[in-house]
C-alpha cells in the first residue's frame, strides 16, 4: 500500500539540497558530448502545485525553496536550479509551482539525451504522463523502479544517471537501495547513481551507511546537510545524499554548496551541520 505522496514535501528543504545536487551532477555529465541516460526509481509526478491544500498543509516550501528564491545573489553554481525554477513561474515570478526532479532533469537533458522514469502510484502516474509523454525522448513505466533497473541495465547508452529517491515508507527500501547500487556498479560501467535518505535521528541511517561500507562498492561519496536538532519532536532534521562514481570536481563544488545551502535552510543555528566526505575510496 503506497501511502507517501511528495506534495506534501514540494519545494522543501531536502528538494532544495537533492535538486541541487542532481542538478550539479547533470551538468558535470554533459561536459562531454556523447548521449547521456537518465533513469530514475521513485519520479514522483514532475510539477507540484504549492497551492495545492497538501502542499499548503505545512507549507514546507517555505522553508526550503522560498528561502533561496528571497536571496539577492545566490551562488552561480545554482544558476541553471534556479533558472527552472523561475520559468515554472513565469509569468510574475510568484512562488506557485515547483518542479520535481523529473521534470528538472528534462530541463537539463539535451536533444540527444534519453530519459527512462518508473512510479508506482496510481495517482502519481497519470500526473507525470501528462506532463511529459509527449516527449520523445521519455519513457515512462508504472513499474516498482528497483525491477525497472534490474529489468533495463545496462541502457544502450555508455553514461548517464540513476537517481534512487524512495520515501522509505518500508524498511526494506534501505537494502533495497544497496542492491541497486551494486547492480549498477556491475552492470553499467559508465552509470553515475545518486541516492537521497533522510536524516531522521542521530543514528537512523547509521545501518545504512554501514551497509554501504561493508558492500562491494567502490567510489562511494556521501554529501549531508543537517538543519535541525536531533532533539524534540521527531521528524526529518536533514537530508543526505550519496553519489556513486562522482563526476570529476563534484565533490570540490559539493564543499562550496553545502555551507552555503547550511546557512541558507538552517532551522537551528546550533544543530546545523554538513559534511561531504568520501565514504568509499575509487
Ligand atoms: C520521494 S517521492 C519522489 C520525488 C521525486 N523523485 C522528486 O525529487 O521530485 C517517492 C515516489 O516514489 C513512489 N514509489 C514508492 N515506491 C515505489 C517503487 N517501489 N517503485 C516506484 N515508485 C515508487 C511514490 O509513489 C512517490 O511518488
């Protein structure tokens, strides 16, 4: 039974730090020229309406993307983010819709580029067909994402982008993200993966990190960002995000991101926190 729906979330401060990262790793995949591949487990439905009743619920947004909106000159690196952000509002550049990371992506894509997608939610699906269907360059399965992968790798494409983004509704999706991986590892030698968790209690995602350590992956870089106290009331205090072979400098861009985007979605001065470190050597 799928419960989660993304609305609820649109825009905030963990899509603020995966849709900036996804966006930087993009952009670092298309210095060179020859077609990229980007699939993605868990798309979600492509645009979100923040005037939507669930969306403006606890209007997460607010603290997330709205913040980077109200900065006079954010760093030039989130450039092309930003860009798409402001042509999904246009005209006014009123805050309304935010584009979730399929959407972005196709942004970012080029006319040679493909872009393989699975959702398993029936109310998501039709969502996301409406909004990209049309384009050739997209196919799009109602497919549980991890058999997608299992079912497609390796893409005719050599290069390209997994991005693993599930609502760890179940327990199981942290195995399941491990798996993944080191199917990708195995299966396609030029994929680049990235995978985003929350960051729930001080020791939440210890397992998984430990999980990651002790598997047979190689070139493993960990980039998080903590903007709450692991004290209080629970719920995500951060976001995390790991990246599987990291495109040349990424990890150089990833230092000068991560204070910047702490200062920026910080909740608790004192609590804040990022660190982006190698968690597995090459
Ligand atoms: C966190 S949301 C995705 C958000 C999107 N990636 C973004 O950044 O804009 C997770 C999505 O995965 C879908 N989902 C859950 N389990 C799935 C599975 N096994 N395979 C494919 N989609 C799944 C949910 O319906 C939900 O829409």
């Amino acid at each position: 039974m799928l419960s989660y729906q993304h609305i609820y979330h649109a825009g905030n401060f963990a899509d603020v730090h995966k849709h900036t990262v996804l966006a930087l790793l993009l952009q670092a995949l298309q210095r060179k020229p020859t077609a990229l591949c980007y699939l993605e487990t868990h798309a979600g439905r492509a645009l979100y309406d923040l005037h939507d009743p669930l969306a403006q619920k606890n209007c997460e947004f607010e603290q997330g993307v709205s913040r980077l909106l109200a900065e006079s000159s954010p760093p030039a690196m989130l450039a092309g983010y930003l860009a798409y952000i402001y042509k999904c509002n246009h005209p006014g550049n009123t805050l309304r819709f935010y584009p979730g990371s399929p959407l972005l992506a196709r942004e970012l894509l080029r006319e040679q580029d493909a872009m393989i997608l699975a959702e398993l939610h029936p109310q998501e699906i039709p969502l996301l067909r409406q909004q990209l269907q049309q384009d050739k360059r997209i196919a799009i399965h109602q497919r549980d994402g991890y058999e997608m992968l299992r079912a497609l790798l390796p893409v005719k494409q050599s290069r390209g982008l997994v991005l693993i983004d599930p609502a760890y509704e179940l327990k199981s999706d942290y195995a399941q993200v491990v798996t993944a991986l080191e199917l990708i590892q195995q299966r396609w030698p030029g994929g680049v993966a990235m995978v985003w968790y929350p960051l729930l209690t001080a020791s939440a995602h210890d397992n998984f990190i430990q999980a990651l350590r002790k598997s047979a992956l190689r070139d493993v870089l960990c980039c998080e960002l903590q903007v709450q106290s692991y004290a209080g009331l629970p719920g995500m205090k951060g976001s995390g995000v790991i990246i599987l072979r990291p495109p040349w400098q990424v990890d150089t861009q990833l230092q000068e991101l991560l204070p910047y985007l702490a200062d920026l979605l910080q909740q608790d001065a004192s609590a804040t926190h990022w660190r982006v470190e190698q968690l597995i050597a090459e």
